[in-house]
C-alpha cells in the first residue's frame, strides 16, 4: 500500500447510500447474504483511500485492500468533513469494531455501529491535532463472532463515567470472551480504566495483542484519544490498562472498543485462513539515542513462524515493522500504548504498508513532536 491518494489510480465503484439506519437496541439483525450465518457473523476491513470523495455518495475503496467474509463488497460515505459511514454488508451489528488513522496528521476514532439495511455501519470520525474535524484516510476493522478458534474477547466500555473503583460488566450485546466468561471494567481514575478478561490472560514470554480505539464524542473534548496503558494481566485473565485523553492531552472520560487475541488474528477467525501477524514495539529516545539499540520488538505471532518481526529506526518517532509475509495487501491496526512514565502521552498512526518497506509508524507526543517514549502494538492480516 501506498501513502497518498494520488500515488495510486484506483478503479471505484460509486453508488447512493438509501439505505435507512437504526440503532441496535437489544436484537439481532438477521442476514441472508451468502457466507453470514442467520446471525450475520462474519468480518469485514477496509482501507479509506478516499478521504475528500463526494458528501452523501458511497464508493468503493480499493479492493486489494478490503475483505467481508460474505463477499459482498464494502462501501464508504463521506457524510461531512472528517466523518465516514463504513458499511459491511451481511455482518450483523452486536460485535466490535476498531479503527486506525493512515498518513497525514490527523486522529481516527469510533462514533458508533448500527444496524442498516443488510448490514452494519461503522461511523468513522477523524480530527486534526487541534481537536478540529478533518477529512482523512484510516483503516477500519469490524467482527461479529459467536466462537473463537483461540483465547481472545471484546468489549465495549458504555459507562466512561462510572463509579471509581467498582467493577461494572458491560453491555453484554456487545462483549464476547471465547471462555463465555464475562469481561468487566473498573474506571481507577478520570479516563482511566482497568478492562479484565477472564480466563485468556497472559505471561510475560506469551504472544498477545490488544487492538483499541476511543468510541463516541465527549462533551469536553469530541476528538478524545484512548490508548493503552500498562499490562496487568495474570495467566489466568488479562487485564488491560487503558486511558483516554483531549487533543492537549489531558485525562478525560471516555467510552471505547477493545479487543485482545492471543495466537490469532483481530478477525477471531482461524487462523488457517488468513495470513496474520502481530508485535508490539517498545522504544526509548531519551538522551538523543536513535538507533536500533533504542528499539525492542517482541517475538509477536506470526502464521509464518519461520522468522520474528523486526524493526528499523528511522528517525526519533518513525519506524518500520518488517513481517515475515506478504504485506502488499489487507488490513492493519495500529494501538498506541504509552505507560504512565512517560513524560508526555502521544499517538502513533500508520503511514503506509508493502512488502519492501514493512508497515512504516509514526509517532508523535501530546506537543507534536516526536516522542522520547514510544510503544505500540500494531496487528496485520488478510
């Protein structure tokens, strides 16, 4: 995959979008689409490669670059500036969603998914570093499981403002965990928040990975961020920190999505169908030092196990993540994951993906500058 709209001449397919929306409350959409079970389980991706396309006009992204389980082919609306309706026909809409932001400078998180004509829809909000809505290219991953083929879970966090330190349990419409276990939360602080899956949690040697992305507009900054935060799991349940923050970087309530899989892919799918292939990567910059020396990668899973993942340093904040497979089409997601030491919270975002150049990141700090700290997890399947 390329950077950049122009750097590439993509053939669409353009069609009005009349289908009408509602909300899920409660029930599930039945599908008849060829490979969706009555429920509507399935996956789907896709790469925005179109951020500036026509108000109210769906099209096609690039077909190298999406995939619905179904076969039906996924569609993209430009509603208004910076906001996007992703539809995934067939798919029903009581699973989970995660998005990440592609090139320029700009921040994508979740509005929502609901349930339309046929499908789901994914609504897609991207913002400048200002907090300011801005038109721009993500990527955005969607699924619907009844099953897992291994140990993973999703949750939904729905009360961003809820008592300090108790357990809640989430809607359960829109949490899955392959043991049946229910996942919970506990908000430890303003935009803090502790999400424990019970009975798939992790060692420190275990190949994990965690895909996470703000959900919704809060009052005091629409454009709020969520990231990970610390790793607290056990062998027996994983425990994820999260937090969430304005555009100037500080704590703010906030709903998300997360989803955590271990020897798999986000998709929760088996993984003999896919290609698929995860790491996490934690850098230190402290003191000038950029190099490869300044990087660790983790062993990570890949489906092709006869090689690790490795990173390049390009520069302070800029990186390249070399997987042992072909990387010349499908999805990525990318997670931030700054730890509660470093002095100044940032985000990383994708820049581009092939085969020669790895999935190239960028990371910035709360000030816009390249960080000191960086850490992330970034996940790749098709």
């Amino acid at each position: 995959m390329e950077s950049g709209v122009g750097r590439r001449s993509i053939s669409r397919v353009v069609a009005r979008l009349g289908a009408a929306v509602t909300i899920i409350a409660g029930s599930l959409l039945v599908t008849t689409s060829a490979g969706a079970d009555t429920a509507g389980h399935g996956y789907g991706y896709v790469w925005a490669d179109d951020p500036s396309s026509a108000i109210g006009v769906a099209y096609t992204p690039s077909t190298s670059y999406q995939a619905n389980s179904t076969g039906a082919p996924n569609t993209i609306t430009r509603t208004s500036t910076g906001v996007y309706a992703v539809t995934f026909p067939g798919l029903g809409a009581l699973g989970t969603a995660t998005v990440s932001s592609y090139g320029g400078s700009s921040s994508c998180k979740l509005q929502n998914w609901v349930a339309v004509s046929g499908g789901t829809q994914v609504t897609v909000l991207c913002f400048a570093s200002t907090g300011a809505p801005v038109d721009s290219q993500f990527t955005a991953l969607y699924t619907y499981v009844a099953t897992s083929p291994s140990p993973a879970g999703y949750v939904w966090n729905d009360r961003p403002s809820a008592a300090l330190n108790r357990s809640f349990t989430p809607s359960l419409l829109y949490q899955f965990n392959s043991t049946g276990a229910h996942n919970t939360i506990v908000r430890t602080g303003t935009g803090q928040y502790n999400v424990r899956l019970p009975g798939i949690g992790h060692q420190k040697a275990d190949s994990w990975d965690v895909s996470l992305t703000a959900y919704g507009t809060p009052a005091g900054d629409p454009s709020a961020f969520c990231s990970g935060n610390g790793d607290l799991s056990t062998a027996a349940d994983a425990i994820i920190m999260v937090t969430c923050t304005t555009a100037t970087g500080s704590a703010i309530d906030s709903s998300f999505a997360l989803t955590y899989v271990k020897s798999g892919s986000l998709l929760l799918d088996p993984v003999s169908a896919h290609t698929a292939a995860y790491t996490n990567v934690g850098c230190d910059h402290s003191g000038g030092a950029v190099g490869p020396g300044s990087c660790s990668i983790a062993p990570g899973f890949d489906t092709n196990p006869a090689a690790d993942a490795t990173i390049s340093v390009l520069g302070q904040g800029q990186y390249a993540i070399h997987f042992a497979v072909p990387l010349d089409a499908g999805d990525v997601q990318i997670t931030t994951w700054f730890t509660a030491g470093s002095p100044t919270n940032g985000r990383c975002k994708i820049l581009y993906w092939d085969s020669f150049d790895g999935v190239q990141v960028s990371c910035l700090d709360s000030n816009g500058a390249p960080p000191q700290t960086a850490s992330f997890l970034i996940s790749f399947v098709v």
